[in-house]
C-alpha cells in the first residue's frame, strides 16, 4: 500500500522544540513598564506645597484638607527646598511630646530630598523608595520642579497598566 502524495514522513527537525516564555526579567523591567513623565500626565502635575516659613500647624492643617501625606517646600522664587511628611511630623512628636507645632516647616523638613526625572522607569523609582524607606518623590527635569510621585501612584500605575495588559492577552486568546 502506498502512502497519499500529501503525506510527509517525520523529519529530524520534528523534534526540535521552541521555548517562548511570555515574561522574563527582561519584558517586565523593560521601558514599555512605564515613566515618571507617563505617570505625570495621567496623574496631572499639580503641587501641593508650602513656604520653608509657614508652620507646621499649618502644614498639617493642609495635610487633612488635600488628604495627603507630604508637602513640598518651595521658596518665594518656586525652588525646592526640602520636603515634609505626616512621618516626620509623627517621628518628631513621639521623641519630643512638647514639640511647638506653631515653629515654622524650615525647623523639620528633610533638606537632602531625592528626586527622579521624568525618563526615569517606574520600577526604578519604586526600588528608590522602598530601599530608602520613602513614599514621596519630586519630579525634576534640569533644575524645574515637574510634580510629585508617591508609591502609591507608581503601584496604581502599574495595575492599571498589567489589567490592560490581561485584557489585551485575553482578547488575543479568545480573539
């Protein structure tokens, strides 16, 4: 009996197997995860801050109203001067339980502050502030204040962006 003419016999190259791996270390801390500058513009670069002379009650009062937890200090001509967080608020009436909220914000907020640059990767940003022990980071672009990220706009980013990621594989799969 003789095999159909549209029959193929097995071949060596039948056996050969191609491995594909649907994330790597590569594809998941690739630039496609997303920028500070990407996150800016869906969040908006708005800034909440203060005056390294305003008081801390003050500052607090603002906390509660905007629902935040840091503030920028800027001085009269817009540049950064320091940052101050509901932590270092907290830090400094734990160890001094008479502390005067009524001192200005220049007497508590942190000085040496961290930035990151809007072409910087998220995941970056996101390992900067948890080895630091931070939430809070301006955004500067050759010396001018952008805006502020915290790690929860850098986690709510990257959510939004593995659920349309899903979405888009499921459409792919069901087609």
């Amino acid at each position: 009996m003789r095999a159909p003419t549209s029959y193929a016999g097995p071949r060596a190259s039948d056996n050969e197997r191609v491995h594909t791996m649907s994330q790597s270390a590569a594809s998941n801390t690739s630039a496609d995860f997303g920028t500070v500058e990407k996150l800016i513009e869906k969040k908006g670069g708005s800034i909440i801050s203060v005056s390294p002379h305003d008081t801390i009650k003050d500052t607090v009062d603002l906390l509660r109203e905007k629902r935040i937890g840091a503030v920028l200090v800027l001085s009269a001509s817009g540049q950064l001067q320091g940052i101050l967080s509901e932590r270092d608020i907290v830090r400094k009436l734990s160890t001094e339980p008479n502390f005067d909220i009524n001192q200005p914000v220049e007497e508590l907020m942190t000085r040496k502050v961290k930035s990151c640059a809007p072409n910087e990767p998220l995941f970056s940003v996101l390992r900067t502030m948890t080895e630091g022990r931070f939430r809070h980071m301006p955004v500067m672009d050759g010396g001018k204040l952008l805006g502020m990220v915290t790690i929860g706009d850098v986690v709510h980013f990257r959510l939004n962006e593995l659920e349309h990621e899903t979405v888009q594989l499921k459409q792919m799969i069901v087609g």
